[in-house]
C-alpha cells in the first residue's frame, strides 16, 4: 500500500487530510496509526481505494477545468466532480447504514474529492422510504463512522446530507402510525412508498403549528452535531425535491398566513433558522445547501421561481455558506423516467452567477457539459449521480476518456451488493471480470421499485 491518511484539525476541530508516513502497510503499525487519529481503517477495506488514480497519481494540467483544484469554503478540493447525494436504500430496519455502504463509499473516494451522502433523515418523523438511513440516533453515529473512516482513509472528503422528507411520506413510516407533517394540509400527487414498499397514495399531511418549528430547527442542529460525531467535513442542508423545506419554501404547497407564509421572505424563513442552527454548529464554511428552482418532482410548483428563489439564494450569499448545491430544473423528473427536459429553464445560467460563493450543479451533466459550465462560469463544481453509481472510479475514467459503465436502474434503489458495489472499474472491465458470475442478487424485498429519489 501506499502511505494512508491521518486525520488532523483545522483552527475549528474538524478533520483535514494528510499523507502520513507510519500507515504504509497495515498491520500493527497501522492500527497503532489509528489509535491517534483514526489514520486508516481495516485494510480490506483501503484495498477499495487502491488504484491508480485514486493513490497520488498526479492530476492532470490545468487545461481541464474539471482538474482544477478548487474550494468550496473551507473545503479544499482537488478536482470538480462532485458525487451527488444518491438515496440507495441499503439501510437496516433502525435506519442503520449497511456495513457494505463503507466499500460503496470509498470504492467512489479520491484524494481530496468530494462525495456527498445519500439523504439522511434528521429524526423518525422525517422519513419517506423504507430504507433510508439516519442520523438521530447513536448507533447511527457510530455507523457512518466506519464510512467516514472509510472515506477519509482514501483521502477523500465527505458531507452529510441532512434530510426531512414532509408530505412525501406515509403513515406506516411514521412513529405511532400518526400523518407525516407540512407546512400546510395539502397532498402530494402521486404514491408513497408504505413500510413494505408497497405503493399507497400520499395522505393529506397535517400542518405544523409555529410552536412545533423550534422543536424541529433543534432536531437539524442536534444532526448537525451528530454528523461531527460521526466524522464528517461538513453538512449538506437538503432544501429541494419537494421535501420539507422546499415545501415551505414554495407557494404551491405552503398556504399560511402566518410568519412563515405568504411572502418569499417568510417562506424562506425556516430553511434560514435551519441554516442558521446548522452554522452555529459546524460554521458557515462547512455548511452547503441545495435547492431546486423550477423543479416538479413531487408535484412541486411555485407562483414567481425567481423572486422565491432569489430571494433563498440573497439570504443565503449573506450568511457566506460553503457552496450553494442547485439542481437543473431538466433532471426533475430524470429519477424516476431517466429522461431530461431540454425546455426547462437553465438554472445554472439564471441563478449560478447570482451567488458570488462557489455553485455546485447537478442534473444530467456529462464530462463535455461539465467542463462547458465550469467555463462558461455558471458552476464551480459539478455533481454527477448516475454515472458515479455505475462507475466507482469516475474521476479516472474522466481522465482518461475511458468508456463509462451503463448503469442498471433496477438496482439504484434497495437490495444487496448487486448494482451497489460490484460495478466494475476499468482493471476489472480489461481483465473479463464475471460480474454475474461473482455477485448474487441479495435483494430482500423482491421487485425494486422504480420512482426514486436524487439520481441524478
């Protein structure tokens, strides 16, 4: 092995990356690395990250904008590509993430590469699909460290994306069987995904009351905090697709007419106190958040996108977070019918250059339109999510111009290792390796449904 990754402090106590020269086998010396300072994990596990690009490969001249390196507030990047927030749907029935998720994640880790979770719910009450982890409990906490370690053991960097789903959720989810919340009693077109993932129509959820809000901006900071426990760089705030936040922040399913309805501003007034909550914690630096202007999944719609919109992105550019995560209003849909909408509105080009932080795209991009955005100015980075499922060593093959893996979409959501871990990289792909040969279905729930979230 090549030397591993000690886990050192910046000036606010979180973790920073360098090459550290005692981990360079495993073994006692390694384990002993660990001890100090989470050096590295089991080597089985380092093995995942073991290639060629991954291992201080120097990174290409600065005539691919997507190899340049970068940051994203206090997040030091060595290249463009993001991996976006992915829900897998691997977790236990606790909300536990899968053991195997460490591989899944460092398999898809590069030295000072960014990935960002799969949505996590901040409390029971948040959940909307059976299979999704958390991060409201301990043995979360201590889960997703084994990823982090995982993660940071490549070099790589990792957020948690903290997540509350709202309406998009369903009784047999919820604690007590009680109606998942909103801000108004307004149902989602469309079915939910019940306990046994099966589909039942979206109930009508009930409207929180302004004495439940406090409660619930504490439940983002206490997630907050747990995701530090857990090892992570930084938080990603999902404010978009539809879930909670997005629900207040948008006219079509926020009707109140109190302090946190009507105007854009008012609309706007929880996801800045989660915000707020959140940077109490971590610092703005380390703190990104996504929205999704002009965006339809989950029968979501808004009266005036750009004055509620503009409105989200001018309070947020004051609060001087980490980086501003938007999803191209063409990918709304592109999760559940893989399908792009070439008439949406480019928001990158609407709202990337209105934030004067970096801007982080996501939605549908290839390689060619990648680089076209970072140059035209429109994105500082950009995240891709089904390229990076089919393809644990994206960046190299980005590189190298290599062929991309297809992806399976019967496999994004639910299951075993199959479409999770075993896709091959290019030494697997050149050497004939048997895919199917060598990775069973371990599917538990039998047909995988097909309407998912954030692949994009």
């Amino acid at each position: 092995m090549h030397g591993a990754v000690e886990q050192m402090e910046d000036d606010r106590g979180f973790p920073t990356a360098r090459e550290h020269p005692c981990c360079g086998a495993c073994g006692t010396e390694g384990e002993r690395c660990a001890t100090v300072r989470r050096c590295c994990v089991l080597d089985a596990l380092r093995r995942t990250c073991d290639n060629p690009f991954t291992m201080h490969t120097p990174l290409p001249t600065a005539t691919d904008p997507l190899f340049v390196a970068t940051h994203l507030g206090a997040l030091a990047i060595s290249h463009r590509m993001v991996m976006a927030p992915l829900t897998r749907l691997r977790a236990d029935g606790f909300d536990i993430p899968a053991a195997i998720s460490a591989t899944y994640y460092a398999q898809r880790a590069t030295p000072g590469g960014l990935l960002i979770s799969e949505a996590t719910q901040i409390m029971p009450e948040g959940k909307g699909y059976p299979g999704a982890p958390g991060i409201y409990d301990e043995r979360h906490v201590r889960a997703w460290r084994t990823i982090t370690d995982a993660v940071h053991s490549c070099g790589g960097l990792i957020l948690l994306q903290l997540w509350h789903v709202g309406r998009i959720s369903h009784p047999s989810l919820q604690p007590g069987g009680t109606l998942p919340v909103a801000p108004s009693a307004i149902a989602a077109d469309g079915y939910a995904y019940a306990s046994d993932f099966t589909e039942i129509p979206f109930p009508t959820p009930r409207a929180l009351e302004v004495a439940e809000l406090p409660a619930l901006v504490g439940a983002y900071a206490a997630a907050a905090r747990r995701a530090a426990d857990a090892g992570f760089d930084g938080v990603e705030i999902h404010a978009a697709n539809g879930y909670l936040l997005d629900q207040f922040l948008e006219s079509g399913t926020n009707l109140r007419t109190d302090a946190y309805g009507g105007s854009p501003a008012n609309r706007a007034r929880l996801l800045l106190e989660v915000v707020d909550a959140t940077i109490d914690v971590w610092g703005a630096s380390r703190v990104g958040v996504r929205l999704s202007p002009f965006g339809t999944f989950n029968a979501m719609h808004d009266n005036d996108p750009a004055t509620t919109f503009g409105t989200a992105i001018a309070e947020l550019a004051a609060r001087d977070i980490a980086y501003l995560h938007l999803v191209e209003a063409r990918a709304s849909e592109a999760s559940s019918t893989g399908i792009l909408n070439i008439a949406a509105p480019d928001v990158g080009a609407l709202f990337g250059r209105a934030f004067p932080g970096p801007v982080v795209l996501a939605g549908g991009f290839t390689p060619t339109s990648a680089r076209a955005a970072v140059r035209a100015g429109h994105a500082d980075a950009v995240a891709f999510g089904r390229a990076f499922i089919a393809n644990p060593d994206l960046i190299r093959r980005i590189r190298e111009d290599a062929p991309l893996n297809a992806h399976d979409r019967s496999t994004f959501y639910q299951g075993g290792i199959r479409g999770y871990t075993d896709y091959p990289t290019l030494g697997e792909r050149n050497g004939g390796v048997d895919l199917k040969s060598r990775t069973p279905d371990v599917a538990p729930h039998g047909t995988p449904f097909i309407r998912g979230e954030q692949v994009t």
